[in-house]
C-alpha cells in the first residue's frame, strides 16, 4: 500500500509542471479563436497570459525534479501553438490580411521560423551559454508582436504604417533564427551594492508600467529586440574591419 502510494505521488509531481505547459497551449488555441473573431486586445491578452505559464512549467519541474523527456517535448509543441501559431494569427487578422498573399507569407514564415528556433533550442541544451539566447527567443518575439498590436490598437494615428509592421514581422522571424545573441538575464550580478539600485529601479518600471502598460511595455521589448541587432551589427562590422 504505502509502494502504490509514493508511485502515485511521483506520477502526479511528473504530472503537476504539464499542466501548466497545457494551459498554456489552452490559451494560445484560445487567442486564436478571439483573433479569428476579431477580439484583438484579447487575444493579445491570452497570449501573455500564456507566457507566465510557459514560464511557471519550467520553474515547477525544476523545482519537484520532475523534469522529463515528455515534459520538454511537450513544451515545445505547446509553444508552436502559443508563441508561433497564435501571434501569427493574430498578427495576420488585425494587419496582414490587408497585404493579401505577402501577409500570409510573412505570418507563414514568422511560424516556420519560430520552429526551427524551437528545435535549435532543443538540440543546444546544455551546449550554449546559460546567460545568453542565441537568436530571439519564440515566447519573446510573441511579446513583441502582441504589444506592437496592442499599441496599433490603441493610438489611431499608427494606422497607415502597417506595412512597416509588416516588415518588422519579417525581421522579427529572421532575428529567431539568426546568430544574434540575447541577454537572457537568468544571471544577474546579486551583490548587496547592487541590491538596492535593483530594487529602485523595478520600483520605477513598474510604476511606469501601472501609469502606461501598453506604450512603456511595447518601448521596452522593442529596445530589447533593437539591442540584440544593433549589437549584433556593430560586432559584425568591427570583425570586418579588423579583417580587413
């Protein structure tokens, strides 16, 4: 009886982080459907609401050494759903439906790309750096389309510039797949002479953030998408230069 026990309790820890990884494939099925009826603000919504539990999934498995081969393939799949499938969507009914055929290719691509991001993942686990990502990672570059989409849903006076949302979605599918490298802030220096710069400075976004949550949060992942690729081109051309 008490063998029955503990095997049942470690079958429900293995079982506990998927639940999480399924709500978060839940959500992004669910964005879809309210970007398909025109629900944008929500679908963006659904979208975020996916990322936290995209994030929790992982923390949990690690934290119950519940961690499995299952549990990172099925991660992977719901992140297709949630961080590729669902931010083309809604990418392609709020803005790129009005490109007609280069609308689908561009939010066709933004999915293909988020896979090859994903399985290039998969397969550089415990080779690449913990404090860098290569290439934009897909739950980032679906931040990244959702705020653009709030904030174009927001302020009318960006409607008429949606072709150059369009070629920042192709940009963005590139910078999955590309080299560029990406502060990934799992390491943070946490000295006490840092500890209370930190702190103030998480009090002061998050206060902006309460004050405008759609603009200072779409500023700040666009700066951080515009940081990797600037970096990244200066070190491109400083390497050719010394070459040279």
């Amino acid at each position: 009886m008490i063998e029955n026990s503990n095997g049942n309790k470690l079958q429900l820890i293995y079982i506990f982080p998927n639940l999480f990884t399924a709500a978060s494939a839940f959500l992004g099925v669910i964005s879809i459907i309210a970007s398909a009826n025109g629900q944008f603000e929500k679908a963006a919504v659904y979208i975020l609401l996916s990322l936290i539990f995209d994030g929790l999934d992982g923390r949990v498995a690690r934290m119950t050494n519940a961690t499995s081969k299952f549990g990172a393939e099925f991660d992977s799949l719901a992140d297709i759903v949630a961080f590729g499938v669902a931010p083309a969507m809604l990418f392609y009914f709020s803005v790129g439906h009005m490109y007609g055929k280069l609308g689908s290719l561009m939010c066709a691509m933004y999915v293909v790309f988020g896979a090859i991001r994903l399985a290039r993942f998969n397969i550089m686990i415990g080779v690449s750096e913990p404090s860098v990502f290569i290439g934009v990672p897909i739950p980032t570059a679906a931040v990244v389309v959702s705020m653009w989409i709030l904030l174009y849903r927001e302020h009318p006076f960006m409607h008429g510039i949606e072709w150059i949302m369009l070629i920042g979605l192709g940009v963005l599918s590139f910078l999955m797949v590309s080299n560029i490298r990406y502060p990934s802030f799992k390491k943070i220096d946490m000295h006490k002479g840092h500890l209370i710069k930190i702190l103030v400075y998480l009090i002061l976004l998050f206060s902006m953030l309460y004050l405008y949550p759609i603009e200072v949060g779409t500023f700040l992942i666009t700066a951080y998408l515009a940081y990797g690729l600037t970096r990244g081109i200066y070190n491109f051309v400083v390497a050719k230069f010394h070459k040279n």
